[in-house]
C-alpha cells in the first residue's frame, strides 16, 4: 500500500468520525433526527468526493488536495463549503501556470501561492 492509498484511508476514518460527532452535536442541540440523518449522509458523501480528488492528485505526485482537507476539516456545511471550493480551484489548469515565480505581486498563505482567496 502506497503513501496516497494510506492517506485516502485514513482521511476516510477522519470523514466518518466527523460527521458522525457533527450529527451528534446537532443531535444533542435540539435538531429533529430526519435533519441530523440527513446532514450525517450528506457530509459523509461530500467528505469522501472531496478525498476521491485528493487521492486522484496524491497519485499524480501533488499534494494540494490532502492539505486542503486537512485544511477544511470535515462534518459541517462550512467544512464541506471550504474544501469543495479549495478543492475545485486547485484541479484547474491555471493552478499550474499561477507560478509564484509569474505573479511577483501576489499574496502568500499557508505555504501555497493564493491569488484572490482561490488556491492557484
């Protein structure tokens, strides 16, 4: 088993033990069981889209999508909000030609060259 298939497994757990603490977390606020099964589902389905991408790039040889996941968390809207959009801004093409090196007036957070809050 190789590094990507390792990380797709144990972003997987991560998916499920999240989401299963956010439906109880709604749960024990008060939310009726039909909303909180439909949430638990639902960040699940999105949590393990979002790891089928970044294991599709870890096999690639890039490591974006792991650290956006581990970035955005999973189990909650915000969460699958942020990795979706990270996610969907790192797999396109003008990722790889937004070099820092081609933009010298851009803006740099985590590690990684950002241009207008979208991961380039």
């Amino acid at each position: 088993m190789g590094f990507a298939e390792t990380m797709r497994i144990l972003s997987g757990i991560n998916c499920g033990l999240a989401s299963f603490n956010g439906y109880l977390d709604a749960k024990s606020s008060g939310v009726d069981r039909n909303t909180a099964m439909y949430n638990l589902f639902s960040n699940i389905g999105n949590g393990l889209a979002r790891n089928e991408v970044a294991y599709e790039m870890q096999k690639m040889g890039n490591p974006l999508g792991n650290n956006i996941n581990m970035y955005a968390g999973y189990g909650s809207t915000q969460a699958n909000i942020t990795g979706t959009i990270g996610l969907m801004t790192a797999c396109n093409p003008w990722m790889f030609f937004n070099s820092p090196f081609l933009m010298p007036y851009s803006n740099y957070r985590f590690g990684y060259h950002m241009q207008n809050g979208f991961w380039c």
